[in-house]
C-alpha cells in the first residue's frame, strides 16, 4: 500500500479538542480521584484508536500528534483553571512540587512532558488501530 506523506490536520485538531471535555470533567471535580486514574489514561488510548482506524497508512503519526496535542490541551486547561480546580479536587493540593515551583508553573512545564508519553501510547494505539482497520476492510468485489 503507498503510504500519503500528507498528514490530516483537521482530524488532528478535532481529536486534539478532546481534551477539553476530560479537562472539564476533572476541573469541575465531577469525577473522583479514583476515576481519575483509569480516566486521563484513556484519553491517548482513544484518541489514538480513532486517528489509527481514520488514517490507517499514517496511523502513528495522527496517533502520536493527537494524542500529544489532546494531553496538551487537557494539561494547560488544567494549569489555566488551576484554583478552581484545587478547590473542587483538594486531595491534589497536597501533592510535593518538585524544586520549589508553583503549582501553575509546574502542570503548564511538566504537562507537555506528560504528553509526550501520552503521545506514545497513542502511537501505540493508533498502529494497532490501523492494522485492525485494514484487515478488516472489505475488499471490493468484483463481477
């Protein structure tokens, strides 16, 4: 199969933009922390589910770009909202910051290194996304 060297930016963006809702959910503090740490993982596993079975030739790259791009978002919403979200989640106000560094400046530099993993385990689940997807296309029948 010749591989598209074009990267689909639009379904980047759009996948990207799920991150606002689990900001959401986690700033308002409408989930416990306990559904917390099943949930923000889960968010790279099904960005990079979509981007994979979407764009099966270039699975890895959408998955990696939207998956970084959607923790992205989710981390500096987080940063953005940051009072409020202490005030509706105060178990993670006495989390230790490392080397003194407020707790604003610490999610907004320390988020976008969380979302180079969360960027991997999309990539990850794009490539086994997008093999899926191909398998499972159905051929053209021909008469």
């Amino acid at each position: 199969m010749p591989q598209s060297s074009r990267l689909n930016w639009r379904l980047i963006l759009a996948l990207a933009l799920a991150g606002v809702p689990f900001a959401a959910l986690t700033i308002l503090g409408l989930v416990s922390a306990s559904t917390t740490r099943w949930l923000v993982p889960l968010l790279p596993l099904a960005v990079g589910v979509v981007a994979g079975s979407r764009c099966p030739d270039r699975a890895v790259a959408h998955g990696f770009l939207a998956a970084f791009f959607a923790a992205v978002v989710f981390v500096e919403l987080q940063a953005l909202f940051l009072p409020w979200y202490f005030e509706n989640n105060p178990q993670y106000r006495s989390i230790p910051i490392p080397f003194g560094m407020s707790a604003r400046f610490a999610t907004a530099v320390l988020g976008p290194a969380n979302a180079v993993l969360a960027g991997v385990v999309g990539s990850a689940a794009a490539w086994a996304s997008g093999r899926l997807s191909r398998r499972i296309t159905p051929r053209s029948e021909t008469p």
